[in-house]
C-alpha cells in the first residue's frame, strides 16, 4: 500500500521529483512543503485530505495535488499547511497532440 508520511528529517522546504528505477519508470518518489490542505469525506471509502504541495522549484514553483487517504498517512497529527511531507506515486497514461 502506498504511504505518505511527514519528513521531519531533512532540511526544511527542500522539493523534489524523482524517477524511481525499480518500478520501470512510471515509479516516482516526490517530497515538498504543504501550501494548502483541505479534508475530504467519503473517498475510497475513507476519510483524508486533499493536499497541495510543491514537488519543483524553477521560476514558479510546481505543485502537485495529492489525495492522503487516512489509511495512507503515517504521520501522528494531520496535515498540516508548513508541513513537510514526502511519498511515492505511479503515474500511468501518454501523451496526446490534441489539434
């Protein structure tokens, strides 16, 4: 099962986005501050929240939107806007021109 977890360990506000090569190249492990957390009701059938936090800092952050299902969330208190999180996500489809 996927986990997501508070990163206390590291140095504050660090982001990243990384290719993780065991999972054939659709695995990646991401870590970033929160900048918004909003709970959520009833998804999967669970309780969670939905997360906003920046993966890349270029000349504008990037975000990434997540979904921490309460069973996927390791820490002690909730999220947390500040907080530092990180985790590990498949991502799956192509891309398409589209006219």
């Amino acid at each position: 099962a996927a986990r997501v977890a508070p990163s206390p360990n590291r140095p504050p506000g660090v982001a990243f986005f990384l290719g993780v090569s065991e999972w054939g190249g659709d695995g990646y492990s991401f870590r970033g501050p929160i900048k918004a957390v909003t709970p959520c009701t009833d998804f999967l059938d669970q309780d969670g929240w939905l997360a906003t936090v920046t993966i890349l800092r270029l000349e504008e952050d990037i975000d990434l939107h997540v979904v921490i299902t309460s069973r996927a969330w390791t820490g002690d208190a909730p999220p947390q806007v500040g907080m530092d999180i990180e985790g590990r996500l498949l991502l799956q489809g192509y891309l398409k021109d589209i006219p």
